[in-house]
C-alpha cells in the first residue's frame, strides 16, 4: 500500500517550513500601538497591514495596557496618547510613530531608533498644490497654536522664494486669541490655513474661521477632507490610512537597519478634496482639470 | 473652585466634541474626532468646560456682545439676558445700579455673589455690590459669565442666588492704544484711554477712564433731580511668566467718584474704592495645578444718606486668601478641585458703629468639588463647603448634580442644593441715629439659608449655531430680615428699628433662551423668564410682587456691509411693585426698552469706528424703581480708534 505522505513529500514539508521559519526569524516583531480603537487609528492600522505584511501585534490602550515587546520588536505608535505611552516606558527598541500632530518626542533623550510621521506632506508640496488651486495665492496666513507646528515652518524662508508664496505666521497662545487675530487679518492675505494642529482645530473655531473667510471672501485650506465636507474650501492632505501605509515602508526600512536615527518623515502622497460651492464663495474658478485629479469633490 | 467656571469662558472657542469611534474619516459628522483625541493630550489641563459640562444655567456675555450693547453702564450689560432683574435705581447710601439673579432686585441684592477676575467684590457692609463703584471701564471687559442658581458650596457665603464673573482682558504683551470717546445727551461724557506694552516678561495693560453725566429727571416733574456723577476709574494688570510653567499676576485699580444723592435733597457722595490683588499660578503637570491668590480692597465713602442731613464716613476693608488645588486623574474620569480660603472683613463708621467703630469678622473656608464620569454620558458632580464664621459659628453648604448627555450636543441637568449667607455688618451691628429713627443691628439674625431645586436642558444644534437651554428652578429663602418697631420714646420722639429674622420666600420660575450664531458677528437671540415669588409675610413690594412675572428679551447684531454694522436689544418687563425699605414703594407700570448702536469702520483705517449708541429709545422716560427718578432718553456718538495690536 503506497504511504499516504511519502518520504519526499516530508522533505519538502520539512524544508519549506524551516524556510519560512528562518523569514519569519529574520523579520523583526512589528507591535501596533493605537491610542484607541477609534476610526483614524484603524485606518491607519489596515495600511500598516497592507504594507507590512508580517503579522502585527495590536495593542489599544482603550482596551488594554502597553506590554513591552520583545527584545528587537518595533513599535508603531498611532496617536498621541500611544506616542507617549511608548515613549515613557522603558521600552529602548525603535519607535515610529504617526497620527499624533500635538506630539514632539525628539526632545527627551533616548537610545533607540525614534520616527515621526508628519500628518501632512511637507510643507514645500502643500503649497505647490494651493498655489496650483489658487495661481492668485500670495499671502497665506497660517494660523496655529502647538509648539510642534514650529518644526513645520523649517523651510519658510525658502518656500517664499521658491513659490512666491508669504506665509503668515499668527501663532497663538490660546483660541481665545482667534477672534482678534482673525480681525487683524482683514484685508491682509489672500487665504488662510488651517496646519493639522490639534490645539487649534475644534468645531468652534472651524466654524468661526470658515465664515470669516466666506466674509472677506477668500478660501479656507484644511488639513483633512472631513474639514472639506463641513465647508472648507480644499485640503491637501494625506489620508490616515497612507499614513499608515507610510508606517509599513518606514518600519521595513528600519527592519533592514536602512534608518537607524531620529527623524521626521513627511508624507510625499498629498490629495486633494475640494469643496466646489465653498470655492466659488470664496471666488475661487477650479480648472476643469484639477477637479478631475482631485482625489475628492464635494458638490 | 471659582477657576472651573473662570475657564469657562473659554468655551467659546475651546469647545471640544464628543469622542465617536467607530466612523469612517471622511463622514462630516467625525471630521473634528481626531483633532478632539490628540487635543486631549497636549491640552488636557487647559480644557474648558463647555455649557453642556456644567450643571448649572450659565450665561456667557462676550466682549463682541459688550461692545454691541452699546452700553455706558455696567448693569446695562446684564439688562437684555435671561433670568436677570436689572433696574436703574439710586439707593439712599450712593448705589447707582441694581442687579439680582432669579428675583428679588433690591438697591443691593443680597445673596448674589459678584467676582472681578475671581476677587470677591460683595461688600460684607451692604450685603451686595456697588456696581458704579466696580473699577473696571467697559472696553476692559474680556467677558462676563453668568450662573443662575445656588453656588455657595463653590463660591461661599454670598453666593446662594448665584455668581456673576466678570473677566478682564488678559494683556499678551503686544503694544497698543487704545481710545474711546464718547459724548451724549444729559451732559453725558466718556473718554477712556489704554495702553498696553511688554516690559521685559512682564506684560501690562494700564487703563483710565472718566465719566460724567447729569442726573436723570424727576419722575414727578421732569426736572434734573440731584444724581449728577463724576467718576474716574484707573486699572492696571500684568502677567509674568516664570520659570517652571508658574504664573504671576497683578490686578490693581480704584475708582473715585463724586455724586449726588437724589434721595437727600442737595446731598453729595464722594465715593473712593480701590484694591490690590496678587496671583501666583504653577502646573506641576497636565493634571495638576496650584493657585495662590491674595487680595484687599478699601471703600471710602463720605455721604449724606436719609433724610437726616447727618454726614456720614464708612470705611470698608475686606483681606481674602485663597488656595486652591485642581486635580485630573484616572483618565480624566476624575476631576477634583479643593482649596481653603480666608476672609476678613471689617467697617469702620463712627456714626453707624458708635459703640466699637469698627465691627469685623472672620470667614475660614474649606471646599472640595468633585466631578466623576461613570458613564460616557452621564457626570456627576458633588461639592462641599464648611464654612466658620466669627458671626454665626459653622455652617455647612452642600451641592449635587448630574449631567446626562441624551445625544451629543443635548445634555439634560439637574441639581440640588443648600447654600448659607451670612448677613452683612450693618444689619448685625449697627447702631444708627436717624432722627426720628434709630437703626439698631441685631447680632443674633441667623444666615440665609436657601434651598433650591433646578432642572435644566442645554441643545447645539446647526454644527453648534443655534442653541436653546432651559431652566425650571425652585428656589426658598429663609431668614430674610426686615427692620421691626422695638422702642418708642416720645421728647425727644425717637422711634427704634432693629432688625430681626422675619420672612422666608418661595421663588420659581422658567427660564429660556434661543441663540442663533451666524457668525462671530452676526446673531440673533430670544429669551424669556417667568418667576412667581410668594413669601410668608405677604411683604408686597419687598419680596412678592417686586420682580415681574414675565420678562421678554430680544435682539440681535448684523454687518450692514460697506463698513456698516448695527445691533439692537430690546426687553419687555411686566408691571412690579418695588419697596426700599429707606424710601418706600412704587407701582412701575409694565414697559418696553430698546437700546441700540450703529458703527462705521473707517475704510482707511480698520481699526477707527465712529458710532452711536441709544439707550431706552422707544420712550421720553419710564420709571424703574422706587427713588423717584425716570429713566430717561439717553443717545450718545463716539468714536474708538486703536493703534497697534487690537485687544
């Protein structure tokens, strides 16, 4: 009687599982931490999943408490909260963290590799797409209020050569400080953005800022498309979950010890949503064409 | 505790929504979810309570919305808004404004405590507040919160009725000037003037403002009575930072006022305030932070009061300390608040005080406010006070409440509490000739106590441009006081009035509001109030039938366009009888009143603005209280013109 399994099929069994075992050994445990299980942090945990394809441990801290990881693991931190739960323990493998705008890590002292994540693309590829959705766009004034926004506005100076651009910076200390400063701004720039700083984004504000600019009759840039839905005028923004896929490259990167420091990844994908009636209240003409690449238009 | 609510004012700009999981992105209804979770962790202790946190009726009265009144005086401010009792009446001893919240208007309102930047302002002499006497010109006034109901277990004593905050502008340090002119009828004339500048880390705001006006008319005759008013008010503020996240700040003012008294004929009052108060602030972390804060204010006043023709000097001094401790914890679920507080009072008058000149008393407070959320839809909030007093011993005020957000954006309250004020010194120890009276004190009058019961309802609605809330509150005070016939003597005829403990009072009403927001502004408002006051001994005028049972406000702010803007509040007020126990008691007829202001924004100059502003414009006069002067037509022009930053 011929043996159900024979001696080769063994082999091969044998052989392909301590292959895929020695893959699996040499890939470092990927642990995702997320702040809660709230819809952002989801999101950018399926791009992380779509990237990395490896099996990813998940941790949401509404629901359980960070463990710390093996030895060698890396950690993908979503979300501010996550960010600094990770941070503080006495985890000392890499840390790459996103989704987390109020957040600034790179002050406090550690050994291992540390990665933020920008929630927008750079700063340089923002304005190239204003400028491309409004040619008329001179002085942008920029409202924000958290200290990480600062590290945002690096290559002011050489983004005002390179797209004539003048950005104005109106930092405030609280949001009590809008009205006023919204007041001065009168006359004075031909659109106004809103950078992803979570201390200044709330519906009071939005809703403030946005019938300001309705008024003086200018647009109004968002940092997320959800922003363009509520009546903003556009947003070049990146998408939670490309952010998360972001998370994926930069955490394969660091497996194959290609980044090794400290640094600051801007997203390089930015898309588009643009809010048609909010730009022709603002006397904004969209071409034809930008509209058809824009990754969203609300009616 | 008084910092929970100074932070509230923030709620309109800081107002956070409500965490939603679960949702994609892009759906409008979430667009503000991720931004709110990350607030919360670089700005958890700088949250703000929102309206639909806080277990009491609270209103919030912007500085767009001051500037808009066009008002001249402080009283003003409140006149338009729900569940306030606002009149213009002068009292014997200088008081120019009367104020009270859920009922009961008398020359001063007792039972209603008043705060300047968190600084008690309640004067432990009359039982309430001078309001003309308050050193804070107008354009000064970054906002004024409003809480109708019992607060004593937060506030202490004075604070049964509720509290009445009033905010300054905080100075930030850029440099400014800032002028307001203003001139109008019946001899009116304003000018204020402010500077503002940074001077190492110490940045300032100094003001001085001068007003005069000539008296209104007689109700009787129409002729200038004798209530003309000079008054100048100076106010200064700093805020230092320090090293390690600790705060300085410095509040100092005065005001010094020269009136006459309508109530004595050709008598004058020459009425000096001033005070000093010094704050020290320090976040140990996110979760955690102290205030310190110390303060003393000095009035002076020289007056003819009565009939008597007897001058009069009354010297008050008032010493408060305060600590308090804020603590977040277990995720935020858990707020506590707790601090001790000191008071000294003390009024020196040779006429009203012959025997010891200078009564005083000691306040010692200990206070803890916790809130706790079990549910992400339901708070609870408990707060306690135990309050010592050199008057009437230990006494304890109490307070409990609950949230219950039905939906996001509708939260439904209800609360309970038991709160004590202490009678001011005049009524406890006075010993006053007043031919032919004598006012005796009596030291054995027991605290008010007031018991009050409130139910409440608070909606967003239109992405939070339109909101309604309403109230149903039982409120009853026990141990008012009234003067009582103790001894006669008949040559000389002198008659002596002591006061002793003698009625208690049911007040309940409804209040509500509706306010539509188009923008910063442009708005639209409509309340209306319903009170009914009952009272054991049937006092007609001093306790029932002296608020009105309806009061109808309405009104609104608009741009016009080219520079144009415009606002307008009108009130309706049913008809009321109003007693002064010093000058007696008047039947004030139902009437309407109608403010309003227009301004032009220089196109060359965004920050000049001529305008005009009008007060009670719908009629030549009406009468409002029981001194005996109408409340005239009053219009004025002016022109505010601000170099540098705008504050």
């Amino acid at each position: 009687m011929k043996p159900f399994l024979s001696l080769n099929t063994l082999k091969f069994f044998f052989l392909l599982s301590t292959g895929i075992a020695c893959s699996i050994a040499h890939a470092e445990e990927v642990v995702a931490v997320l702040s809660s299980d709230a819809a952002p942090y989801e999101e950018a945990l399926n791009g992380l999943r779509e990237t990395y394809s490896q099996p990813i441990v998940t941790i949401r801290l509404a629901r359980e408490a960070f463990k710390l990881p093996r030895d060698g693991a890396i950690v993908v931190a979503f979300g501010g909260k996550a960010a600094l739960e990770v941070a503080s323990s006495s985890f000392q493998g890499p840390i790459i963290y996103g989704l987390a705008p109020g957040v600034k890590l790179h002050t406090q002292p550690r050994s291992g590799t540390l990665v933020k994540i920008h929630t927008s693309p750079a700063i340089a590829l923002v304005l190239k797409r204003y400028k491309e959705l409004q040619p008329s766009l001179h002085r942008l004034a920029v409202l924000w209020i958290g200290d990480s926004i600062a590290d945002y506005f690096e290559q002011k100076e050489q983004l005002q050569t390179s797209f004539g651009v003048e950005l104005i910076s109106v930092r405030m200390k609280t949001l009590d400080d809008l009205p006023t400063q919204l007041r001065n701004l009168q006359g004075k720039t031909d659109a106004i953005w809103m950078p992803p700083d979570a201390s200044l984004i709330t519906p009071q504000s939005f809703a403030a800022v946005r019938e300001f600019c309705r008024a003086q009759h200018i647009p109004f840039y968002v940092p997320s498309d959800g922003l363009v839905d509520k009546g903003a005028t556009a947003a070049v923004y990146t998408s939670f979950h490309d952010l998360g896929r972001i998370a994926g490259s930069v955490a394969k990167k660091v497996d194959a010890r290609d980044v090794t420091d400290s640094t600051v990844v801007f997203p390089d994908k930015a898309s588009i949503a643009i809010n048609v009636s909010a730009a022709a209240q603002s006397g904004l003409k969209i071409p034809t064409e930008i509209l058809q690449k824009a990754d969203k238009v609300v009616p | 505790m008084a910092h929970v609510v100074q932070k509230l004012g923030l709620f309109i700009s800081v107002l956070l929504l409500q965490s939603q999981p679960g949702h994609a992105q892009s759906d409008g209804g979430d667009a503000f979810e991720f931004f709110q979770e990350e607030a919360k962790v670089t700005t958890a202790s700088r949250r703000a309570q929102t309206i639909n946190e806080i277990p009491m009726a609270v209103d919030i009265i912007t500085k767009e919305e001051i500037k808009a009144s066009g008002a001249t005086t402080l009283w003003d401010l409140m006149r338009f808004r729900v569940g306030m009792d606002v009149l213009d009446g002068r009292s014997a001893d200088g008081n120019r404004g009367i104020v009270s919240v859920r009922g009961f208007p008398q020359s001063f309102a007792a039972n209603l405590q008043v705060l300047v930047d968190g600084r008690s302002v309640y004067s432990a002499h009359d039982d309430g507040v001078a309001w003309d006497q308050l050193p804070i010109p107008l354009q000064d006034i970054d906002r004024i919160e409003i809480i109708r109901g019992p607060n004593a277990a937060l506030y202490g004593t004075g604070a049964a009725l509720g509290v009445i905050n009033i905010l300054t502008k905080k100075p930030d340090g850029q440099a400014a000037l800032a002028m307001d002119q203003r001139v109008g009828n019946r001899d009116f004339l304003q000018s204020y003037e402010a500077v503002d500048a940074a001077i190492g880390k110490v940045l300032a705001h100094v003001s001085y403002a001068y007003r005069t006006q000539e008296g209104n008319p007689q109700a009787s005759t129409g002729r200038e009575a004798n209530d003309f008013l000079n008054k100048q008010t100076f106010n200064v503020r700093t805020e230092t930072a320090l090293p390690n996240h600790t705060n300085l700040s410095l509040f100092a003012g005065g005001t010094w006022s020269n009136i006459g008294l309508p109530i004595t004929q050709g008598g004058r009052g020459d009425l000096n305030h001033h005070f000093e108060m010094l704050k020290i602030a320090h976040e140990f972390s996110e979760e955690s932070t102290i205030e310190i804060s110390g303060s003393r204010k000095d009035d002076e006043n020289h007056y003819t009061p009565f009939a008597s023709n007897i001058p009069v000097q009354i010297r008050d001094l008032q010493y408060d300390a305060d600590i308090l401790h804020h603590l977040a914890w277990w995720d935020q679920r858990l707020n506590t608040t707790y601090g001790l507080s000191y008071r000294h009072v003390e009024s020196q008058s040779l006429q009203q005080f012959p025997g010891d000149h200078s009564p005083s008393a000691e306040f010692y407070r200990g206070y803890v406010q916790q809130t706790y959320r079990p549910l992400k839809r339901l708070t609870l909030q408990g707060a306690a006070a135990l309050e010592s007093t050199t008057l009437s011993g230990l006494q304890p005020s109490y307070q409990m409440s609950s949230i219950f957000a039905l939906v996001p954006e509708q939260t439904l309250r209800m609360s309970y509490s038991v709160s004590h004020t202490v009678h001011d010194l005049f009524p406890l120890f006075a010993q006053f000739p007043n031919p032919p009276t004598v006012l005796q004190g009596n030291p054995n009058l027991p605290p008010y106590k007031v018991t009050s019961y409130e139910v409440g309802y608070h909606g967003d609605y239109a992405d939070r441009h339109l909101s309604f809330d309403t109230s149903l509150f039982y409120t009853q005070i026990n141990h008012f006081h009234t003067l009582v016939p103790v001894a006669v003597t008949y040559n000389p005829f002198l008659l002596t009035l002591q006061f002793q403990d003698y009625d208690k009072a049911i007040a309940r009403g409804i209040e509500s509001e509706v306010k539509y927001h188009f923008t910063s502004a442009r708005w639209v408002y409509l309340n209306y109030t319903y009170e009914s006051i009952t009272d054991i001994a049937g006092d007609a005028g001093l306790r029932t039938q002296n608020t009105p049972a309806h009061k109808l406000n309405f009104g609104g702010a608009t741009d016009l366009g080219g520079g144009f803007s415009a606002s307008t509040n009108m009130g309706y007020k049913s008809r009321y009888l109003i007693t002064n126990e010093s000058i007696g008691t008047a039947a004030v007829h139902a009437y309407w009143r109608l403010d309003a202001r227009l301004a032009y924004l220089w196109p060359w100059y965004k920050d000049a603005e001529l305008y005009v502003a009008g007060q009670n414009l719908l009629q030549a006069q009406h009468l409002e209280f029981t001194d005996g002067l109408a409340v005239p037509r009053t219009y004025q022009g002016g022109i505010s013109i601000k170099f540098g930053a705008v504050r």
